[in-house]
C-alpha cells in the first residue's frame, strides 16, 4: 500500500487546528439547515481552498458504530473477470455490498461507485489498499464513511 493510501487513527489534540476546521465545517454542511460552504468555512475561520484541499482525506471517528458504511470510486480496465476479482476481493473482507453502479467504458475504463458495509473488525484502509493494487485498477478513493 502506498504511503498517502495509510489510514491512522489519533487523538483529536494530535490533529491540526486546520483539520479540526475542516470537520466541523463538514458539520455544520450535514447539520441539515441550508447553508453554503462560504458560509460555513467562515464560521470555523477557515480558508476554502483549505477546506477542498482536506475534506475528502479526514473523517469523525464514531467508536459505538457497529459497521462503517464505506462509499468509494474507482477505475478499471473493462475486462472480462476484472469486476468479479473484485468483488471476491470484497468477499474476503466479509463486507456487504450494497450498491454497485458501473459507468459505461470510455476507452477502455470503467468508473465503479460502490457502497459497502464493513464488518466491525474489517480494516477498510487495508481493503482499500488491496483494490488499488490489484491488476486493472487504476485509482480507488474513499468518498465517505458512515
């Protein structure tokens, strides 16, 4: 697994003051009430361009959550047995698939949403860097964990 696809797990007085921005800012966004993301970067007293820059790379950490629901993009070659290699990689990890949508190839690659529950004991970060470096895939990325 490449270094910037590792996933840590620290304290919240470890964490940059910028990346304590950035997730509260992402909270104020779900909170449901309608307010843009000027407006709630303003409110943390944080840059956009800081808040873009990080908030596909940091998420709240919920210790009672039983399974972690893991949305993630990748591409791959549109070859036959390349979508099954990964779903049986998927398999392995005891995670159950609950959507998978595949775009139609454009020269050759597919794009693949898939949203999965994770098992309480699954390491997504392992199974992520698993996707990745298997044959075919040329990008894999975390959208977001619930």
């Amino acid at each position: 697994m490449s270094e910037d696809n590792k996933y840590y797990l620290i304290k919240q007085k470890a964490v940059p003051e910028v990346l304590r921005k950035v997730i509260e800012a992402k909270r104020l966004l779900e909170s449901g009430t309608s307010i843009t993301i000027q407006e709630a970067t303003e409110r943390v007293g944080l840059s956009r361009s800081s808040f873009y820059k990080y908030k596909d790379d940091i998420f709240p950490f919920h210790e009672n959550v039983k399974g972690k629901t893991v949305t993630f993009v990748l591409q791959m070659d549109d070859l036959p047995g390349k979508l099954s290699n990964l779903l049986k990689l998927i398999a392995g990890y005891e995670a159950n698939i609950l959507t998978i949508h595949q775009t139609i190839p454009i020269n050759g690659v597919a794009s693949l949403t898939m949203s999965v529950q994770m098992p309480a004991t699954g390491d997504i970060s392992e199974m992520i860097g698993e996707l990745e470096a298997t044959d075919g895939v040329h990008y894999a990325k975390i959208l977001s964990r619930e």
